[in-house]
C-alpha cells in the first residue's frame, strides 16, 4: 500500500519532469526537469529494491552526464533564447519517428507480464541485500556471469575518451 | 530495508523547507531598491564591457567527458571492491584487464595534452 | 569482515523497535541532527574567524555577547535583513534557485554517518544512532557531492557576472575533476571492509583493531586532499579566489542567498570530516577498549559487546573529537598554505592523485589477495602487514611527488646551492642559466 501511494507520487515526479524537459524554452530549464526525471527514477528503483542501480542513476546520470550536458550548453552560449532549427518537415519526419518507436516500446511494456511492486516494508530481495550489502548483491552477477560485457563496457568508455579527444584537439 | 529510507525524505522536507524559508523571508525582511547602477555586474569598479556569457574554452568539455569516463569506472569499481574477497583472482585479473583498457584511453588523452592546463 | 550470523561474535538479543518507536525515534534523530548541524555550521564561522585571528595575531570578533560567543547570532540576522539583490539580466528563476540547490544537499549528506553507538532506551528497545541507515552508505554521500556542482555551475551563470562565470566554470571543473580521485581512494575502503555502509566500515575497523588510517594510509592522503578540493577550500579556493575572481560565483549575491552559499560551503566541511573520521579514523570508535565494538547488525540484534548510554555518550565523544581534529585541520591549512595555480589543480588532480589511486588499488588488492592465499585472518595482523605495504608504496609516492623539496629539504637544497655558488665564483664571461632545481 504504501509502496504503491509512494510509486504514484515519484512516477508522476517522473513524468512531470520529462514534460517540463520537452515543453521547457531555456535548455538549463530542460535540463534541470530532465535531473527532476532522473530523480523520480532513483525513487522508484528503491521502491522495487534496487538500491545501488538508484544510487548510481544519480551519481551517473545526474551528477555526471547532465553536467556534461551543462558544460555543452554553456559551450554554445544557447542558455537564453530560443530559436526554431529545424525546419518543419524535418521536425515533422524526427517526430514521427520517435512517436513510432516510445509507441512500439509501450506496446511491448504492456503486452509482457509487469513487475509487481512488492508489497508492504518488506521486498522479496531484502534478505539477500542484508546478508551480502545492497552493493555486494550486484557484484556476483555482474562479475561472474556477464564478464565478458563488462569487459566490452571499457572499451566502449576507451571509445568514448580517445573520441573526446580527437575532436576537440583539432581546433585547441 | 525501505524504512531506511524514510528518514530521508523528512530530511529533505525539513531542509528545502529551511532553504526556502531562508530566501523568502530575507526577500521580506529586506529593503529591495534596486538602482540601475546597483543593479549592474560587479566587477571591481570598472564598467563591465561586453557580453558575459562568452563562449569558453573546449577544454572544459573534454575534462568533462574525461570525468564521465573515469567516473564510470569509478562506479564499476565499487561493486567489484565490495566483493573483491569473495571474486578472487578471476575477479581481480578481470579487473586488471578493464583497468588496464581505460589507462590506455588516459595515456592516449595525456600524451595529446588534453590534460595540460596553459 | 565478518559476514553474518558469525560465530565468534556473540550476539545480543534486544528488544527492537515498533514501527510506531521506529518513525518517532526517526523524526527525532533528524530534527536533533538537521539543528546541530546549522548550529555547529553557524559556530563553525565563529571558529574560522577565531582561528585565523589567532594565527594573524589579531584580536578576532570579541564584541556580541562575552567573547564574541554571539557573534554567529548577530551575522545571521544580520543577513536576513540586508537588501537583496537581483543583477540587472540575471536569469533570476536560476538565480535564486542556485543557492538553494548548494544549500539543500549540503545540509542533507550528513544523514549516513554513524555519530555514537546504538542507544537502548528502556521500554522502547535500541535506537541505532544514525539518521538512515541507508544500504547504500557512502554512495549517498558521493550522489549527493556530485550534486553540490549544479548550485555552484548555476549561480556563476546566472548572475550574469564575468567573475562569477569564470568562478563558475572553474569550480566545476575542479570538482569534477576530484570527484574521480575521492572515488578511486574509497575504493581500498571498500576492499578491506566488503561493504559500503558506513556502520559497516566503522565495525570492520573495530573487528581489524586497527584504524583504516594506517594500512590504508595513501588512500586516506589522497581522500584528504580531493575532500579539500571537493568542498573548495584553501589550497583549492580557485573559484573564490579573492586576488582574482573577486568572490568568484557568489560575487553578485546578497542576504541570505549568500547566507545559504557560506552554509553550504561550511556544512560541506563539516560532513567531508566527519567522513574522513568514520572512513579512516573509525567513526565513533574508542581505541583500545574493547567495550565499545558492536554494531546494530538487524532491528533487535547487536552484535559485539552489549550497547549501554553510558558508551552512547562516550562514542559521541569520540566522534566528535575525530571531526573536530579535522575541522581544525581545515582551517589551519586555510590559514597557512598559499592558492595552487589552476593550471597545478588540474595536474595534480589529473596526472597525479588519479594515476597514484589506481596503482594503490591494484597493489593493496594483490596484497589482500596473496594474505587471503596465505590463510592469514582478517585482524590485527593482517592489517600490520597491509599497514607495511602502504608505509612503502606511501614513501615512494612522496618521494617522487617531492623531489627532494621537503623531505629531504634543505640539505638538498644547499647542496645544490653550494654547487651553483661553486660554478658562479669562478670568472665566467657568459650569463650562466639558472639551473632548472632552483627553479621549480
């Protein structure tokens, strides 16, 4: 029951932060609804118990990512006005697009059996989280059974570096 | 474990309301008259020319991307200490190798100056 | 790191609390801890000013209240009725909202720390002297840090003041920047201790017998330096910094908007060492005395000895010693050590704390690894010998780091002189250049 008042609250948090993102006309505006979003997210990771996937969506997403994002719109000095730069075709075909595609995915999340919130205080994944720590109940998994993609993430961030790298050092 | 949780939020509660609070009533406390040249940018007594909000150095982005990398290694990290003990040597050589794939990234960002500060 | 139920560690039954005690008790802890936070954060500026008054042999604020003791009180309301200030073209919904962002998740970090051992209280059971608990301990604290960037970003861009962008910027690019290197120092923590709650880390020193200062002892240098950088205190007040910035992002505010930013900055201080003492220094642990090593393992379980208010008190002591002692450290360094260049911030957090927090990982896990091999159990021993380990590993970083600048210091410096003065006396038509160990 309370899991449940709770999960309403932080998802319509959620989604009240994505529309102010998209409505917003001051990117730091949209930014600051998207970290909104992202803390609505954190939220309800807890609600379903998992504690560390929430404290990484901040320390990540949040704390990391959107201050890129930050920096990127400081860079182009876009934080005061806003200007139309797409022309109307070209919004029309992307809008299209990405309706289809959040359409497709609510289709599925429909169509497959949802997640249960469990109910009360207590979550079927809390005994495991008191015996090996909310943190150590990722590791086994994560390091056991998909190491090979784990391995694949450091390439992708190797990527990711040496991108940065190569297109900024061409103008400094 | 969701209890735990529960003192936060009245932590929160208590703490926007506090910064909130704070800001209202010295917004009704204090005199407000503004004048145009109180009101302009200070900056040490010398009439500001030009635009703030100038364009800045790309520097900044690419310490940022650098942050978000070594960041998430930081986060992959954290489990993996965790349960170092019980991972073993597997874990620690696995370990080893993803470390040693994002050093090679550093070297790389290191030896193209993208660390060097003029 | 003693995984539960052990059977070494006798356990203790107590009566646990009802949902009821739990929400009461919890509500009281937060009120009780939010207050004392504000009150020692006020008392804190008090402190600072005493202090730097000390070290510049000044008399310091000595006129509201006997001593000056009222001087916080005064400041305070001070601030609230000064006149507010909104920059002509500031983007004033981001202008106010800036200082509110610094203020709000500074106040709130301090939750997780464990600040006295569990407290039974008769008839209600024993209350486990944290706020939350939370499963995530100390990644609370690093979410809400990484946080602490946003406010600072947006009050040097919002105001609307090429000082305070420039403060801005470079805040957030120093902070990010440490942010990687105060992560990578946890990490040895974490590794020795096999959790992240900070209870956890404070029973897994108290079981080891040893404080994590010494066989973690590099882990805790660079812990204490990326925390100075992090709540941008001096040697790291590049984005305050007054000979050149003005006051950097906080130049065009006023009242108690600024009030919230001096809180926020203080209150920051005031947690990062109550985690340096938790995290390095054992928390509330008393050293050597066995009495006080238990640790609230599940509502109505204590493991360890069994929990008294006389030892709530006595821990609280202890605690509040160990942050104390950091808190002094803070501002003595304020007061003595001269402002890095930007341009040294950004290499020492860079190209020097990370690559050094990585090699230390990997040597103090081959280390635990080749112990764990040998069969050697978690203790006292073990630590002496990752103690030893970190004494070595610690002197070569110093020693590479140093270039005979301090350590061996003069000496070397007057064999160099004497070298150069020896080479100067004799007649030389051409200008000698200075040679490059002077310089540096």
């Amino acid at each position: 029951m309370i899991r449940e008042i709770l999960w309403w609250i932080f998802a319509a948090e959620a989604v009240l932060g994505a529309l102010g993102m998209v409505l917003s006309r001051n990117p730091v505006g949209s930014l600051l609804s998207l970290v909104v979003t992202f803390f609505g997210l954190a939220a309800i990771y807890v609600l379903l118990g998992a504690f560390f996937i929430s404290a990484i969506q901040v320390i990540v997403y949040a704390g990391a990512i959107m201050v890129l994002f930050l920096f990127v719109i400081m860079l182009l000095n876009l934080g005061h006005d806003y200007h139309a730069d797409l022309r109307r075709g070209v919004w029309l075909v992307l809008g299209g697009l990405a309706s289809g595609l959040i359409g497709f995915v609510l289709y599925r999340a429909v169509r497959t059996p949802s997640l249960e919130l469990p109910s009360g205080l207590t979550s079927p994944l809390d005994e495991l989280v008191q015996r090996q720590g909310a943190v150590g109940v990722i590791a086994a998994p994560l390091f056991r059974d998909f190491s090979v993609a784990f391995e694949v993430t450091s390439v992708l961030l190797l990527v990711a570096a040496i991108g940065a790298v190569v297109l900024a050092k061409r103008r400094v | 474990m969701l209890e735990a949780y529960a003192p936060i939020l009245v932590l929160l509660a208590i703490s926007v309301l506090n910064a909130v609070g704070m800001v209202v009533a010295s917004h009704f406390l204090g005199p407000i008259r503004p004048t145009p040249v109180k009101r302009s940018p200070y900056e040490s007594g010398i009439t500001p020319l030009g635009d703030t909000r100038e364009r800045f150095s790309v520097k900044f982005y690419m310490v940022a991307i650098l942050f978000i990398v070594f960041d998430l290694e930081t986060v992959f990290l954290i489990p993996w200490a965790v349960s170092f003990r019980t991972l073993g040597l597997f874990g620690f050589v696995e370990m080893l190798i993803f470390i040693a794939v994002l050093v090679v990234g550093f070297v790389y960002a290191w030896k193209k100056g993208a660390l060097q500060w003029e | 790191m003693i995984q539960f139920p052990a059977t070494n560690v006798p356990l203790h039954q107590v009566q646990p609390l009802s949902n009821t005690a739990f929400l009461i008790a919890s509500v009281i802890k937060v009120v009780v801890v939010f207050t004392g936070v504000m009150v020692v954060v006020a008392y804190l500026t008090l402190l600072e000013r005493w202090i730097s008054a000390w070290i510049q042999d000044r008399l310091g604020p000595n006129r509201v209240g006997p001593r000056g003791i009222l001087q916080p009180l005064a400041d305070g309301l001070k601030n609230l009725v000064k006149e507010e200030m909104y920059p002509a073209k500031a983007a004033n919904i981001y202008y106010i909202l800036a200082p509110m962002l610094t203020g709000i998740p500074a106040l709130m970090t301090f939750a997780v720390i464990p600040f006295a051992s569990p407290l039974p209280i008769p008839g209600v059971g024993v209350v486990n002297m944290v706020v939350a608990d939370l499963p995530i301990g100390i990644l609370y604290i690093l979410a809400l840090t990484s946080l602490g960037v946003y406010g600072i970003v947006m009050a040097g861009w919002a105001s609307n003041n090429k000082y305070a962008f420039l403060g801005g910027l470079r805040a957030s690019a120093q902070m990010v920047s440490y942010e990687v290197a105060l992560g990578m120092s946890l990490i040895p923590v974490f590794m020795l201790a096999g959790n992240v709650t900070l209870t956890q880390v404070v029973w897994a020193q108290q079981t080891m017998h040893l404080w994590y200062a010494l066989p973690l002892g590099l882990a805790f240098f660079l812990f204490v330096v990326s925390a100075f950088a992090e709540t941008n205190r001096l040697p790291f007040d590049l984005p305050e910094a007054e000979s050149e910035l003005i006051t950097g992002y906080h130049t065009e505010y006023s009242s108690m908007k600024f009030s919230l930013f001096f809180i926020g900055e203080y209150s920051n201080m005031l947690t990062a060492s109550a985690v340096m003492a938790t995290l390095f220094l054992g928390g509330w642990d008393i050293p050597i005395w066995q009495g006080d090593n238990m640790i609230m393992i599940a509502p109505g379980v204590v493991a360890g000895a069994e929990p008294a208010w006389w030892k709530t008190l006595l821990t609280f002591g202890a605690f509040a010693t160990k942050t104390g002692f950091f808190i002094l450290l803070y501002m003595w360094v304020r007061w003595t050590v001269p402002r890095f260049r930007y341009d040294q911030v950004m290499h020492l957090g860079w190209k020097v704390m990370l690559p050094t927090a990585l090699v230390f990982i990997v040597v103090t896990g081959t280390t635990i690894l080749v112990l764990d091999a040998l069969g050697i159990p978690y203790g006292l021993g073990f630590g002496l010998i990752l103690t030893v380990v970190n004494a070595v590993v610690a002197a070569i970083f110093f020693m590479v780091i140093d270039r005979d600048r301090v350590i061996s210091g003069a000496s070397a410096h007057d064999r160099r002189r004497r070298r150069v003065d020896a080479r100067l006396a004799m007649p030389v038509a051409v200008e000698e250049p200075e040679p490059a160990g002077i310089r540096d």
